[in-house]
C-alpha cells in the first residue's frame, strides 16, 4: 500500500502544490487525471524517491520514503520500483537489448528480458537500434525496461501520450496484462482508458482549490 500523507511540495520558485491525502492499494491499477501543472509527476516522482515532499509523508507499505537518505531512495527505486517516463529516456544509437541490459550496471537481473519483450510483441526487434523504431514500439521498449526486474509498483507518465489512440490502447492492454498483480500507477489525460483501470484518481479534486499554497 502507498500512502500519502499531509504532503506539500514546495519549489524554489515558490510553487506549492497541497496534496490531498490518497492510498494506492496493493495490486490495484490507479488512472491520475488532471490539468497540466496539477502536480501528477511530480507525485510519482515523489513516490520514486527522486523528489523529497518539504512537509508530509509517502509510506510504501510501512517504509516512509520522507526519511530515507538519497542513497536508501535509489536503492529502493532501483529494487523495488519500476517507472516509465514520459520521455522513454532510451539511448537511441543502442538496440533494444541493449537498452535493457545497461541495467545490469545498477545490478538489476535482466535475464527476464526476452520474455518481458516477448509479451510485448518486441522480441524480434530486440537487436535493432531504438532510434529506427517507431513510437509505439519505443513506448514498449520503455514498459519492458521499467518491468523487466519484476518490480511490485509501476509509474508510468502518459505511457500513451506520444500515440495515437488505437496504438496507445494497445499498450495500456499490455501494460495492464503485465502489471498484474502489481500496483500501478499511471497518468494519462485520455479519458477513454480509464475502463482498464481499477480506480481513477482525479488529481484536480485531489488537490482542490487551494492546490497553490
Ligand atoms: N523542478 C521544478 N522547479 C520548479 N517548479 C517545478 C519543478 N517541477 C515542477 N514544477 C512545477 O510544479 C507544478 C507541477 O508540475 P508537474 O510536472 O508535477 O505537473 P503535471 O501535473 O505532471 O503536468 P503535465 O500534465 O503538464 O505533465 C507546475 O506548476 C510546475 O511548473
Ligand atoms: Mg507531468
């Protein structure tokens, strides 16, 4: 379970966003909705440990996240957390495999890797170069990386929001059928795949009208 708690993230330039309190719970697949600048990555960076809250608590399962040292953060997200961000953040000029296995440097097994690209129909493109394959197709490079250590929680920010509809919709169903059984987190501002999420979680309600303190 994810708990967020009295949270309220300040930026130097005097942003505040107030976050109302939320529990994700295990295994369930959770849609962020909400206007641009609500404050949705930077929620799930927060539940990544790449951004600290100035005031409030983020628990995963019984382990606050607010009072881990960068180090304890980094380890946690690299063991525990699998996160696709909204720029794939692949290395073009390397292949697919390859773009996976440079996990191995943060000591991740990867053996899983043909059967993670297998499930999302990448197998056969696993020596190609990310920088000649299609959107889509680096949307699934991106998931299989964020998966392929088997992670209990998934982000994923706009996973479809480089897509066309049809396609984005294909990858939500596979992302779906992979995270099974995992809790997943996912922003996308496409209203129509909200039916392949357990709960929807509109972040504009979430931080309400005093959502800049
Ligand atoms: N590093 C930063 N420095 C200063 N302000 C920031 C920083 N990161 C985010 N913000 C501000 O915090 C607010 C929330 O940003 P965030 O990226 O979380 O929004 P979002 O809901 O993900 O929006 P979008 O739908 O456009 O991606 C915005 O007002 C943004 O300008
Ligand atoms: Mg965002």
């Amino acid at each position: 379970m994810i708990t967020v708690k009295g949270v309220v993230k300040r930026f130097q330039n005097e942003t505040a966003i107030r976050y109302r309190d939320m529990v994700f719970e295990d295994g369930k697949s959770y849609m962020l909705l909400g206007a641009s600048g609500c404050g949705k990555s930077t929620l799930l960076n927060m539940i990544a440990g790449i951004l600290s809250p100035e005031e409030g608590s983020i628990l995963i399962g019984d382990e606050d996240m607010t009072k881990k040292s960068q180090k304890e953060k980094d380890k946690f997200r690299i063991e525990r957390i699998g996160y696709i961000f909204q720029d794939f953040k692949l290395i073009p000029e390397m292949t697919v495999m390859d773009n996976i296995n440079i996990l191995r440097l943060e000591r991740v097994d990867t053996s899983g890797a043909d059967g993670t690209l297998a499930a999302l129909g990448m197998l056969d493109k696993k020596n190609k170069k990310v920088k000649h394959l299609s959107g889509g197709e680096k949307q699934r490079v991106a998931i299989a990386r964020a998966i392929v250590k088997k992670p209990e929680i998934i982000l994923a920010d706009e996973p479809t929001g480089n897509l066309n509809f049809e396609i984005g919709e294909a990858v939500i169903r596979q992302l779906m059928e992979i995270s099974r059984g995992k809790t997943l987190i996912a922003v996308t501002h496409d209203e129509r795949l909200a039916k392949y999420f357990d709960c929807t979680v509109d972040m504009n309600e979430v931080t309400g009208g005093d959502g800049n303190v």
